[in-house]
C-alpha cells in the first residue's frame, strides 16, 4: 500500500511538473500582452512595468525562475492586484471554492444514487421517464441558465413570502450556500444518475443477483446489499474527477451568486493574462485533480475488496 | 449558447411578468447607512500605482487630493485651502485641519513623497506621465535622474511649491486626480510590500475610511471622524456586501432590496427593469467610441477619398438608437463629449461639430476618387478590427452591412478578445478599428491630444503639422478663449481629413432607490461618488 502511494504521488509529481509547464508555454504563445491596458504606454513606463514582473529577461531565464519558486511554494505577485500575492489569492478563496463545492457534490452524489436506483428499479415505467427527460434537461442545459433562474426562483419566493427568506446572492451563511450548490451539482447529478441507472440495470441481471433470489432473500436486502453496493462503484470512480471539475468549474455560478470563489480568479486570469495567476491557479487545481484521484484509487479498496492495491500479490 | 440566451431571456420574462413592483431598500434612514454592490473587488487601492475605475471609486471616498469636486463637478479645496496657478508653477497652501485617519496632520511633504513615487521607475506606475507637465519627472521616471529633482517642495509643512517645465493649464484638475494623493512615507514605508492590501495597511484622508475588506467577497467605508469636512459629510456607512460583475444579479439584488443602486445595467437587465417599470436613469461615463483609420502606407485606408466615401454613407443616430438600442448613449459628431466645458458654456455648443450629411452619391463618387489615389481597379477587402463581445459584434456587423451596401466596399470583421485587439491596434494589423477612448483629467486636451502624431494612442497614425500646432497651442497656452478655438480647429480637421468616424457617447444605464439622494455622477475621479449624498427619512405609514 505505501509503496503504491509512494509511486502515484511520484507520478503525481511528474505530472504536475508537466501540467505546469504546458501552462508556461501555452501562455506565452497565447496571442496578447499581458501588460496591455487600454491606454497606451509610453516606453520607459513600459520598461519599468516589465522589470518589475521578470518580463525583461530571456524566456528560458524567466521559466527556470518560474520553477525554482514554484518549488519554494511561491507563485508570486498579481500582475492586476499589484499587492496580493497569488498564494494569497489561492488560501482565501479556494476554501470557498472547496465548501461550495462539496455540498454540491454531495447532492450530486445523493442526488444521482438516489435517482439512478429509481429509475432502474421503475425501468420503463413512469417515473422512469420523468427522471430521464430531466436528466437529459440537466446535461443539455448550460449552467448559467439554472443560475440565472435559480436567483429568479429566490426572488420570486421572496416577494411572494414578503420577506428574505432566502439570499439572492452573497456568502457568509448556510443559507447562501444551498441555490449555487443546487446549481452547481445539477449537472453532475444528472450524470451520475444516468451512470447509476446503467450500472444498476447491469447488476440487475448478474448471476449473483439470480442466486441471491433464489436462496430467498427478502429483495429489500438484495436491492441494499447486493445491487447498490456493486453498481455504485462507477459512481466512486467518477466522483474524483468531479469535486475537482465541480470546484473549478464554478465560475458562472460564483459570478452570479456573488460568490468569492476562486473560480472568477481563474477565469478572470486567463482572459486578463495575468500571468501569475494563470500559473498559480492551474497548478494548484492541477495538483488538486491528481490528489482526488488518488484518494478515490485508496477509496476504491474499501468498497470493493477485489481491486484493494497493494494485496493482489499477483 | 445563442438559443440558450434567447430561451434564457425567454424565461425571465415570464418569469417577471409573475413579479410584484419591486420593494426597494438598500438604505437605511436610522443608521445613514447605504448598500451597493461592485462590480470588481478594488484591484490596487495604491494611488501611486492604481489606474482602474474601481479602485478610484473606492479611493475617491477613502482620500482627497490638493483639490477636489464638489457636488456641480466644480474644483474646490480640499487639503489645500488656497492656490495659485502660474505660467511657470504653482503653490498650494495646505489647510491646518486636514489630517489623516491615525490623527497626524497632513503636510506638504506627504504629496513631495506621493509624488515621487508616481514617478519612481521601481515603482512602475502606469500613470507617471500624468505629472511630465512637472519640472523634471519624465527625465526622473527613465530613470536619468533622482527623485529629489522633481520640480515639487514643501517650503513648510503647510505651503507646497511646484515647478512646472510649461504652461499647464489643467494642472489644478488634475491635482484632483486620485494618482496625485498624498502618502504618508513614515506609514508607507512601515507596511513594506503590504502597503494598501489590506484595510490596516493604508491612511485615509478622505471624509470616509475603509473598516472591513473580505477580499472578493465585501467591502465596508465609514464616515471618517477625522475628516476636516465632516459636518457636511451625512452618511455614516457605505456598505458593499456584494462584489459581481453580472448586471443581471446586481438588478436582482436591487430587486431583492439589498442594495440601493444596480449599476451599469446590460441589455438583458435593462429589459427587465423596464418591464417592472423601475424609474431608469443614465449618465454619460466620458467613454467616446468612433472608427478610427489606420494611415500607415500599406494601407488601403491612408486614402483620404476612402475614408470621407465611409464618412459620408454611415448614419450614426441608426447605429445609436437602432442597433445599440442603449437608451443612454448619444450619437457622436466629433471627438469631444457634449458634457466637456468650453469658454462659458459646454464646448460642443460654443463650437458645434460640423454634420456631415449622408449621401450616397457622393460616397460613390468618393470611391472612385479612392481607387485612383490608390491607382487600383478593385478596391481590395477591408479589415475592421473589432471586439468579441455581444454587443460589439451587433455594431461591426452593421457597419461591415452598410458598407457593403451603400458602397459596395468588402469589410472583413476581426472580432478579437480585449487584450489581443490593444496588441492589433498596437501593431496596426488593421484597417478600421472600433475604437473608444475616455478621459484621464477634465479638459478637452485628453481627448484633443489623441491624434497628435507623436501620441501613441494615436494607433492610426494620422499625422498632421496643422494638427499638431494646435496641440501645441492647447497644451501651452493659459487663455481660455484662444484654447477653445485651438480645440475648434482640431474638431475641424477630424471631419476634414476623415480621421475617424465619430459613432457614439457611451451611457451607463442604472436603477436607483428614490430615497437616495445627492449621488454625483462624473466621468472622471471615481463614480459613483457618494459623498454628498442623503436618505430621505421614510413617510410616515399611515
């Protein structure tokens, strides 16, 4: 086990190292001038602006520097927040990020279990096809709108009730959280239902099952231990990939809830090419990504006893 | 994504037609206080460094220059109590109360030390060229000589003496300007590389301070009790809970009755306002949007018959009141905004643009004279450099159909993003451009020096002597009258050489509680600013 640990975090390593150099280079292929504003620049303003930010140097300089403080843990200053430093940005709002992001998770993952065993257990019937068509809805439909409607929805409530009951937008309470992780997890939910129908319906016809009811068990305690036990390994599979997704994807949502995630800094950089945070950003997520799947890899070994790393002795 | 937004749009207004008339709160009487939301978490609320919109509105409530505004947009005291304005310099007598938010006074030496590092290479500010009217400064900012030959002293603690290398006659302007703010250098220097991060990491002299700063999140000013003014300062907060850049939740907000002003409204928002018949304002944010032609020799453009065949079929009011549809913006005719003073009046009414008349004809006519300046049997396609966005696209596909239609001219639209159209424009890899320009202090030269030939935001290179004179005389001069006429001249050979095509005066379009009064509105040194504003006391309920 350690020794499995030990090898994907060195590739872990790796990859990020790649993760991070891609970046590197594809943001200075990237067409633009970081230090472009809209008024012009006079020369000399210019030359201090670029000595100020390393820019002045040779690029294979600047990537060496890049990679030696990025080792030290130092990702640097905001080239459009001139005092902030980008590890600073980073530990303020990526917790925000994390919260919103987990709740949203879990309603997917609950979201999506529940749904998904429904819809296998009443296959082809009614409640079936309800569930699949707003499945379909949910992954067609793009984010902004179901943030857009669920702020309307808020509002709508609100007038109708004559007080707030509860915010439009804005963080700081539980209250807050509950539109945009609805939102936010909407989509993965309407995944992982149709990935937990599919794996249900696949269960549903296995040998075990057949013996299971022939040895008479009540089909409570086949559909509990039996079915939803193995089907919902696909769903832990995913689940990794998908806090990281939910967490970086939250753009839309953080912009229109008002929400200090670290999402709008993420998307902001890349349009503002403000370099270092473009950098810092997408190696930390990148390093985030790696991470999740790890623990989801360990995870895996204790839901199902076969596939525990490090004991196959094959 | 196109039927998305339709669909989108669709929905809400469904979904509003179901509203109530909105509550509108946002204010509260007792407290003096006020929400708003931003639209950006303040970037740099250093003022020897910063250069956007939000932070100067944040630090136009959170400091003062040697002058300031008051609410008719007139100059007036601020740390300074008296001036006087020279050919060769200037001096400022600094009022005895002013004082910053720790208790100390401030002195004459906190705008020598502010000043210096406006013009500090290491400090790399984007507006040191806004103080080259100063003895010294552009030499000190390419780094040729040190700080202390900057053309500014403190002759005592409370008179400042100020070197200027010529005439400038907007200099009192722009000492209202938030670049040219005090700083306390034993502060500054204490806070190193925090200095203004964080609410302890800056000195306010402003009539309010800041007292809360979440990052991203929220930002809080209170009435500052040290403040010299503050008896005629009546609101005691201004608070903003929310930072978001999307108008649609700003206007929900507003809708909800948690804020009192929904700012800066897009098309969408601006519907459903309207729809819930919401008592819309508009104010002109200085911002001018005009197509500008690029002269260098390669160009097809540098062909005056051209570019005047362009000028002569486009029809600004359809473009403004048609196609943008945005109930603030004006159709523009020259390159100065209609709000920009003059001798006496507004300028555009002491001097008035001349109209070109649409005519078809003569644009025709006009094409072929362009085809021989350029000696070419076809005229070759034509680039339009443009932006990405929703709405600048509505306006390039218009001007590339007119142009099509009316002159049989082929318009190529490059939509670029913002960053890679400034690096085009830069360049000039373009032959037209949609191009905007708003002002960096009050007077006409900040919109009249623009196609000067040595400005670099002159990216079409238009390239006049007789231009250029009247730059000159502008800059130097101290008569009002003959800058005026120097101003007229200028808008004269804009329309004469065909140097851009003026389309449009921007207006931000808003929604407002109408308890609130007293907001000014201006287009330079930080909008919206609430300073002089007041609740009115809620009717008594029946």
């Amino acid at each position: 086990m350690t020794q499995f640990i030990f090898k994907r975090l060195l590739s872990g390593l790796i990859t990020i190292w790649f993760i991070a150099t891609a970046t590197f280079v594809a943001m200075h292929v990237v067409p633009g001038d970081p230090l472009a504003n809209a008024k012009a620049m006079k020369p000399e303003i210019r030359k201090n602006l670029e000595a100020r930010y390393g820019l002045d140097k040779p690029i294979t300089q600047q990537y060496v520097i890049y990679i030696g403080n990025m080792l030290q843990g130092d990702f640097g200053i905001s080239f459009t927040q001139k005092n902030r430093r980008v590890n600073d940005i980073i530990r303020e709002h990526f917790p925000i990020s994390a919260v919103l992001g987990v709740l949203a998770l879990l309603i997917a993952a609950i979201g999506g279990i529940v749904w998904g065993a429904i819809t296998a257990v009443y296959r082809d019937r009614w409640p079936d096809s309800v569930i699949m068509f707003l499945v379909v809805v949910s992954v067609s439909v793009p984010s902004f709108v179901f943030a857009m409607l669920g702020q309307l929805g808020i509002l709508n409530l609100n007038q109708w009730w004559g007080s707030s009951l509860l915010p439009v937008a804005g963080w700081g309470t539980f209250q807050h959280m509950l539109m945009p992780a609805l939102v936010l997890g909407l989509g993965t939910m309407a995944y992982l239902t149709r990935l937990m129908r599919s794996s249900m319906l696949e269960v549903t016809s296995a040998d075990y099952i057949r013996t299971a009811r022939a040895k008479g068990l009540s089909p409570l305690r086949i559909f509990f231990k039996h079915q939803l036990r193995n089907a919902i390994l696909p769903v832990v599979t995913v689940l990794g990939p998908a806090i990281a997704a939910i967490t970086t994807g939250g753009f839309v949502v953080e912009l229109v809830f008002a929400i200090p995630g670290l999402g709008r800094y993420f998307v902001q950089a890349v349009q503002q090419l403000d370099y270092t945070v473009i950098m810092g950003t997408t190696v930390f997520y990148g390093a985030f990504l790696v991470l999740m799947v790890l623990v989801v890899d360990i995870l895996y070994g204790f839901i199902d006893p076969r596939i525990r790393v490090g004991k196959s002795g094959a | 994504m196109k039927i998305a937004q339709v669909l989108s749009v669709l929905l809400m207004v469904w979904l509003l037609s179901a509203c109530e008339p909105a509550k509108v709160q946002g204010v509260d009487y007792d407290k003096r206080s006020i929400s708003i939301a931003l639209t950006q978490e303040p970037p740099d609320l250093n003022t020897t460094s910063s250069t956007d919109s939000v932070s100067f509105m944040v630090l136009t409530h959170v400091m003062e220059g040697l002058l300031s505004y008051d609410r008719d947009n007139n100059l007036v005291g601020g740390v300074a109590e008296r001036w006087e304005l020279r050919e060769d310099g200037a001096t400022f007598w600094l009022r005895e109360d002013a004082r910053w938010s720790n208790g100390k006074p401030v002195t004459a030496h906190d705008f020598v030390f502010a000043w210096r590092k406006v013009v500090d290479p290491a400090n790399a500010s984007e507006y040191a060229f806004i103080l080259y009217p100063i003895t010294n400064a552009q030499a000190i900012n390419e780094g040729e000589l040190p700080l202390s030959e900057l053309g500014v002293r403190a002759i005592d603690d409370h008179t400042l003496e100020v070197d200027l290398f010529q005439p400038c006659p907007y200099f009192l302007g722009l000492t209202a300007f938030g670049v040219l703010n005090p700083v306390n250098q034993e502060f500054y220097e204490s806070r190193g590389e925090r200095y203004a991060a964080d609410v302890e990491d800056l000195l306010y002299n402003g009539p309010f301070k800041l007292t809360s700063w979440i990052h991203g999140a929220s930002l809080r000013m209170d009435k500052n009790p040290e403040y010299w003014d503050r008896d005629n300062v009546w609101l005691e907060i201004i608070d903003a809970p929310y930072i978001t850049e999307d108008s649609n939740a700003r206007l929900n907000l507003y809708r909800d009755g948690m804020i009192a002003m929904a700012n800066g409204m897009n098309e969408q928002a601006l519907l459903g306002a309207m729809q819930e018949r919401m008592q819309i304002k508009t104010f002109m944010d200085g911002a001018i949007f005009f197509i500008e032609f690029n002269q260098r020799d390669e160009r097809a453009t540098r062909s005056k018959y051209l570019r005047k065949a362009i000028q002569t079929v486009l029809n600004t009011e359809d473009l403004v009141y048609k196609v943008i549809g945005n109930p603030g913006s004006f159709p523009a005719r020259t390159i100065f905004p209609r709000w920009m003073k003059g001798v006496d009046d507004d300028f555009v009414r002491e001097f008035p643009p001349e109209r070109v008349p649409v005519d078809l004809d003569l644009g025709r006519k006009y094409i072929e004279l362009a085809k021989q300046e350029l000696g070419v049997e076809q005229l070759p396609p034509i680039t339009l450099l443009a932006d990405d966005s929703q709405g600048g696209s509505k306006v390039s596909e218009y001007l590339q159909a007119v142009m099509k239609q009316r002159l049989g001219l082929d318009v190529r639209v490059d939509a670029q993003i913002f960053k890679q159209r400034l690096a085009k424009m830069t360049s000039g890899d373009f032959d037209m451009v949609i191009s905007g320009w708003g002002p960096d202090y009050n007077d006409l030269l900040t919109y009249g020096d623009l196609f000067y030939s040595k400005n670099l935001n002159n990216r079409g290179r238009y390239a006049s002597e007789e231009y250029d004179h009247w730059v000159a005389v502008a800059q130097r001069s101290l008569q009002r009258e003959e800058r005026a006429q120097a101003f007229a001249q200028m808008q004269r050979l804009i329309v004469e050489d065909a140097v851009i095509v003026p389309l449009y005066e921007r207006g931000v379009v808003y929604v407002q509680n109408p308890r609130l009064h007293g907001v000014v509105r201006r287009p330079i040194g930080g909008d919206p600013n609430f300073r002089f504003a007041r609740i009115a006391a809620p009717e008594a309920t029946p």
